[in-house]
C-alpha cells in the first residue's frame, strides 16, 4: 500500500498502492522495485527483500514515537490494537504520497527521509492521541525522572549512530549524495546539541544530560527532510535554526493553550513534529541543485518549493490529527483507551505481570538485586583482668 502500483485516486490524486501480499518467494527475491516512482531512479541493485525490511523500519519508529506523546497511561491492549491500524490506514497514506510516486511526489514535494512522513505524523497523531487518552496521574505528572541517565546516554549514541544509516541509506544507491546525506546528519546533529546546551547557558539553566539529548534529537530530526538534498552550510544552518525554536516551543510555547493542557510525556510535540516541520519547510528554502540524489535528479530550493511544503506540511498535520483521532474513537468503542488509575499507580506489574526494577528478588536472596556485602566481624573487647 506504500509503495507498490497506484490504487486509491481521489479527484484525480493517487494516495495509495494496491494491498498485496509480499511474503513469496519470487517476491522477496526479484529486484527491488517502486514502480509509480521508476522513471525517477536507476535500477535498484538489490532484492524486494531489502526494500521492504529496510522501508517496514520507518513505519515500525514512526508508531514508537507517537509511543512516546502516551506513555504511563494508556491500555496495552489499546495500543497493540492501534498500532498495526494506524501504520496501515495513516501511515501508509503519507509513505505512498510522498515516496511510493502518489499526488505529492507528483507535485515535486521533498522529503529525503521522513521529516514529515515520519516526524511530523508522529508528533501530530502523538499529541492528539495524549489529547483523546488524558494525562498521567497526578504523581507522575508531578516526578517522572528518568530511571537511568546512563541508559539514555548510551541510547542516544546508538540513535545517533542508527541515524546514520537510514539517512545514506534513502538514495537507494551507493553514490556521492549518499555519503553526503550521512555528513549532513553530523553537522546538522552536532550543531543542534551544541545550540540547545548555549541556549541553556543563555537562559540560566543548568545544561543538563537530558537537554543536550534533547537538543541532538531536534538535529537529527530536522535534518531527516534535507539530508541529501542540502550542502553542509544548509545543513549547519538547520541545526542552529531548528534547535533554536524548538528550545522555545519546548520551555516557553510549551506553557501556552492548547500545549500546556495536553500530557504529552516525552514533548515528541516539539522534538519530533516541530523540529520535523522545521526541517521539512529549510528543505524547500535551502534544497542544493548540485546535490545529484541520483543521476539525473535533484531538487532546487526556492519560494516555488517552499510553498508546496508549507501545504504539504498542512495536509500531514490535518491527515494525521483527523485520522488518529478518528482510529483512537474506534478501538475505545471495543476496550478502554486509558488504564485505571490503579494500574497506573502499580505500573508493570499490574500490566504485564512484573517489574522492570524488582524490589527484591527471591531467588538470589539480595534485596533490590544487589549482592550483600558479607557480614562485618564483630569486634571482640576482651574482659579486664583482675589485678
């Protein structure tokens, strides 16, 4: 339905590919193809097989982060629901129009990697669907530190190293554009979190672990729409940019109607949708003719282009909010959106039967997991002798 021959057409615009299976094996193993979007590019040089894992990793992070707006609140059985719905009935609406050939391809509407398909549906749906669930209980709202500060470091890394992949990877082809795509996500990266940490210094904050993490996530996200598609000046450009008024949206926007009244747990809001929208709207000012995607195409930045992203951008909002809400009303009419407020107090071991840090654990006999230390001699005072 993303990415295979032209299906559903409304007033003449083509949103979707024919559903069919793609599980044979003369399938899975015949070149990679995308055919409403061929003439466009070279042969691809690898099986439909690589394609589709490679393309199924999108969708898959795309309904992770909208996770991210309903953590501590919503019904798992809701969500596994939701989840397969929305990516087949959302996702793959914005995935067909603007990668698999359909009616904003056709426009000349640019997006390398997913700024809108993926960052900004998923902050939209994800705000939207925080909106229909409602906010966490009290005390979480109140204290939700993060659990490990190590954990978040070490995921960050692998998150910014991933990037790297998905970005080169987007050409299709092992070509210039490619290892320039994977140039511009550092850069773009690398400012983004350099910019957030002086905007902290600048504010009087304290720059912290979780704000530079922060600050790298709007980097990688904004860059996401521009990555093949700008030189490394444009891309410097959107880190500065981007982290900048994503800082903004994140402490001061975020106190305002409608945003302040919305328990969006993780603010993908403003890392994913906003920095999503601002890489997306750059990408139309700043796109580099001489940055060849592939032989024979590239796209030219300017106020034409512009333009249609702005619209673009306006359609996958309005898509994405009318399309989850509308799914999230159908699933709460089967089984509850929202966990009650006792599941919620317990956590994990209401819901999925245990805990992610026990408090003690029986079988090795340590309380909380922790080795006892071995028991300290007692120190023996010897009686006075009798004189």
């Amino acid at each position: 339905m993303a990415f295979g021959h032209a299906w559903l057409s409304v007033f003449g615009q083509t949103f979707l590919g024919a559903p069919a299976l793609g599980t044979g094996a003369a399938f899975t193993t015949a070149q990679a193809i995308v055919p409403e979007a061929a003439s466009g590019m070279p042969p691809m040089a690898f099986p439909m097989a690589t394609l589709m894992y490679f393309q199924f990793v999108f969708a898959a992070i795309t309904v992770i982060i909208l996770g991210g707006s309903v953590l501590g609140r919503m019904n798992f059985t809701a969500w596994m629901i939701f989840c397969p719905v929305w990516m087949t009935l959302v996702y793959t609406v914005g995935a067909f129009s603007l990668w698999g050939g359909g009616w904003l391809a056709g426009l000349g509407v640019a997006d390398f990697s997913g700024g809108y398909v993926i960052h900004l549906a998923a902050g939209t749906s994800g705000f939207v669907a925080a909106w229909v669930i409602g906010p966490r209980i009290q005390a979480d709202r109140d204290n939700f530190p993060p659990n490990s500060l190590l954990v978040t470091l070490a995921g960050a890394g692998i998150l910014w190293i991933g990037w790297n992949g998905f970005n080169g990877g987007d050409p299709y082809y092992a070509g210039a554009d490619a290892a320039s795509a994977v140039l511009n996500t550092n850069l773009c990266t690398a400012v983004a979190f350099l910019v957030w940490v002086i905007w902290d210094y600048m504010t009087g904050r304290k720059p912290s672990l979780i704000g530079s993490v922060n600050g790298m996530i709007v980097g990688l996200v904004a860059i996401t729409p521009a990555a093949g598609f700008v030189n490394g000046y444009g891309a410097m450009l959107i880190g500065l940019i981007a982290s900048s008024i994503v800082y903004v949206a994140y402490n001061y926007v975020s106190r305002l109607r409608p945003f302040r009244n919305v328990d969006d747990t993780l603010g993908v809001v403003y890392t994913h949708g906003f920095a999503g929208l601002i890489g997306g709207l750059l990408t139309g000012l700043m796109a580099d003719s001489a940055m060849n995607v592939v032989p024979g195409f590239s796209v030219t930045g300017g106020l034409h282009l512009l333009k249609w992203q702005a619209l673009t951008a306006a359609w996958v909002v309005l898509f994405s909010a009318a399309g989850t809400f509308i799914l999230l009303k159908l699933v709460g009419l089967f089984v509850p959106l929202r966990m009650t407020d006792e599941e919620m107090e317990m956590g994990d071991l209401a819901v999925h039967g245990h805990e992610v840090y026990p408090s003690d654990i029986p079988s090795l006999g340590f309380p909380s997991g922790i080795p006892a230390a071995p028991p300290t001699p007692a120190t023996v005072t010897p009686a006075p002798t009798s004189s």
